[in-house]
C-alpha cells in the first residue's frame, strides 16, 4: 500500500474527529492552544491506537465490531449531543474541557478504524507506518476544526447546542451509512 493511500484512508478517518473538533472549538475561550493540542492529541492518539488493536485482534472478536461499531457511535454521540443541548448556560463557565467527554468522543470517533486495522492485517501490511500517518493526520485536523469552531462561534449556550446538534447529526450520519 503505497503512503498516499495510506494518507487518503487517514484523511478519511479523521473526517468524523475533525468535525467533533469543529463543535468542541466552539466551546473554548481561553488556553485556546492548549485545548487544541490536548483535543487533538486524544483524537490522534485513539485514531492510531483503534487500527493497531483491530491489526492485533484480527483473528479474534474485533472482526465482529464492525456490526455494532455504527450503534456504539450512535448512542455514544446521541448521549453527549443531547448533554450539550440540555446544558444550562452557565455565564461564569470557566471554559475547561471535559476530559473524561473528550476521551469518549475519541472512541467513538475512531471505532471504525478498528476495521481499516484489520484490512490492513488480512492485506498483510506493516502497521507502523499506517499508524503514525492516522495519528498525525488525524491529530492535524482535529487541531484545525478547533481552529474553526472557535472562530465560527455564537455564544457559549448557542454554540453547545449547535455543537451537540452536530453530535447527533454526525451519529446519525454514521448509523444510516451503515444500515443503508
């Protein structure tokens, strides 16, 4: 597998962190870089990891996730967009991440890559390479849509409710491609 398939499987990975990113970005007002880095860096380091493990695991039950990843992202965005939708606006917010949020979100947006793990196992293909260049690409989009959601941004409360809208959406997009 040649690096520029590699990178256009990446860029396709890391669609789904980046829009995450996108509604996070709008949430953030101060450390604003340092927001981005750890956002980015849960989101590519879990991109990375999730291929290694489906490579690892290939010939065990994770060739059975693929049947229920698309519900597992579902309920996990649905759960954590209707959360930012129910919020109350709070105008002392202090502007932290949620961790714990953001390590969800990093699971959930990278189950599917626990499938390109195990192609990349069948096609007997070396993982390392695949793996930095899913992490990095990953960990460069996802810095971006923080970029972008924090420019694109309302207020705190209508930006959360936009955000968790775009949880939803992006859930339901991932359930229907996968049913249809």
């Amino acid at each position: 597998m040649s690096v520029l398939e590699i990178i256009l499987i990446s860029i396709t990975l890391s669609l789904d962190a980046f829009s995450v990113s996108i509604s996070k970005g709008m949430n953030i007002n101060n450390n604003k870089i340092m927001y981005y880095l750890i956002i980015s860096l849960c989101f590519g380091v879990f991109q990375a990891i999730m291929p290694y493990l489906g490579y690892t695991f290939s010939n065990s039950i994770l060739k059975n996730i693929n049947n229920i990843d698309h519900w597992i992202i579902f309920i996990i965005l649905t759960i954590l967009g209707i959360e930012m939708i129910n919020e109350k606006e709070n105008n002392n917010l202090n502007n932290s991440i949620n961790i714990k949020e953001i390590l969800f979100l990093s699971i959930a947006t990278s189950l599917d890559a626990l499938t390109i793990g195990i192609t990349f196992s069948l096609l007997q293909i070396n993982i390392i390479k695949p793996i930095i260049i899913i992490g990095i690409i990953t960990f460069i989009n996802s810095y971006i849509g923080c970029y972008i959601g924090n420019k694109c941004k309302i207020n705190n409360n209508k930006s959360k409710k936009i955000g968790g809208i775009i949880l939803i959406i992006i859930g339901i997009k991932i359930l229907l491609e996968h049913i249809l």
